[in-house]
C-alpha cells in the first residue's frame, strides 16, 4: 500500500511533506516490527541496541557515555537501561579502580549468549526486507545519510 492509502489521505501540501509523513509512518512500523521481534526476549529495541554496542567492545568495558554516543535512540535513558540489563544478568556494571567517579559496562557470558541466539534469528526477521534489492537498499539508505547531513 502506498502512503496515501495507509493513512487515508488523497493529497500532501508537497512532494517533501508527503516524504517526510511517509518517513514517520515507516518509522513507526519498523519499531513495531522490531518490538514484536524481540518481545519474546524480553527486550526492547534500545536494551538489545546497547547489548550490541557492549559486544562491539567486548572485551573492553564502556561507558554510559560511549553508550549514549552510540546508541540508535538518542533520547533513551541509558543508565536506566544498563540497569535493566544488570537485573537480568545480561551485564555488568563495575567501579573504575582508577576513577571512582567512573562505570565501567561489560556484556556478561549470558547477555553474549543471548546475542548469539537472537543473532540466527534476526537473519529470518531482515528476510521481510528483502524485496529491495540490494542496490535498492543502498540507494535507500543513501537518502537518509543525504536527509540527515543537510
């Protein structure tokens, strides 16, 4: 379906107001596909995000400013998040013997574990997205490199 029919419109103000509704709407369903995809873990977009980040670094610890500097979601709370995390085991968060002030964040063996897992399955999730093709999804992600850097 097109945009004008998800929503149930006949016109835009213009070509750019029509772009930037359709680019709304799509994020919208994308962050429901990925919270359908990753309920049965008990995580949210932004918790496996930052057990991505943490496995990057493996095994270097992070910061919750490295965190935050990385993280898709910028307006996430990211201490709240690690902290969530912890609760589940799925990482650590240990005093800096150099700096007190400072946190170091580990992915722990079950949270890498646990990416492992829900790694063989996001190949079956990305598989919706296949009908681009591959330069079609590189064109497309041109365009919002383009859209974001103006």
């Amino acid at each position: 379906m097109t945009i004008n029919e998800e929503i149930r419109t006949k016109a835009f103000l213009s070509a750019h107001h029509k772009a930037v509704v359709n680019l709304s709407y799509t994020h919208s369903w994308l962050q429901l596909k990925h919270s359908e995809w990753l309920k049965p873990y008990g995580l949210s977009i932004q918790q496996f995000n930052i057990l991505r980040i943490l496995r990057g670094q493996y095994p270097k610890p992070a910061s919750v400013n490295l965190l935050i500097d990385r993280m898709v979601d910028k307006n996430s709370n990211a201490s709240r998040l690690v902290e969530k995390l912890r609760l589940k085991q799925l990482l650590s968060r240990i005093r800096n013997e150099n700096d007190r002030r400072h946190v170091d964040i580990k992915i722990t063996g079950k949270g890498l574990e646990l990416l492992d897992e829900l790694d063989k399955k996001y190949a079956l999730f990305e598989r919706q997205f296949r009908h681009l093709s591959k330069n079609e999804a590189e064109t497309l992600s041109y365009l919002l490199d383009k859209l974001r850097n103006s």
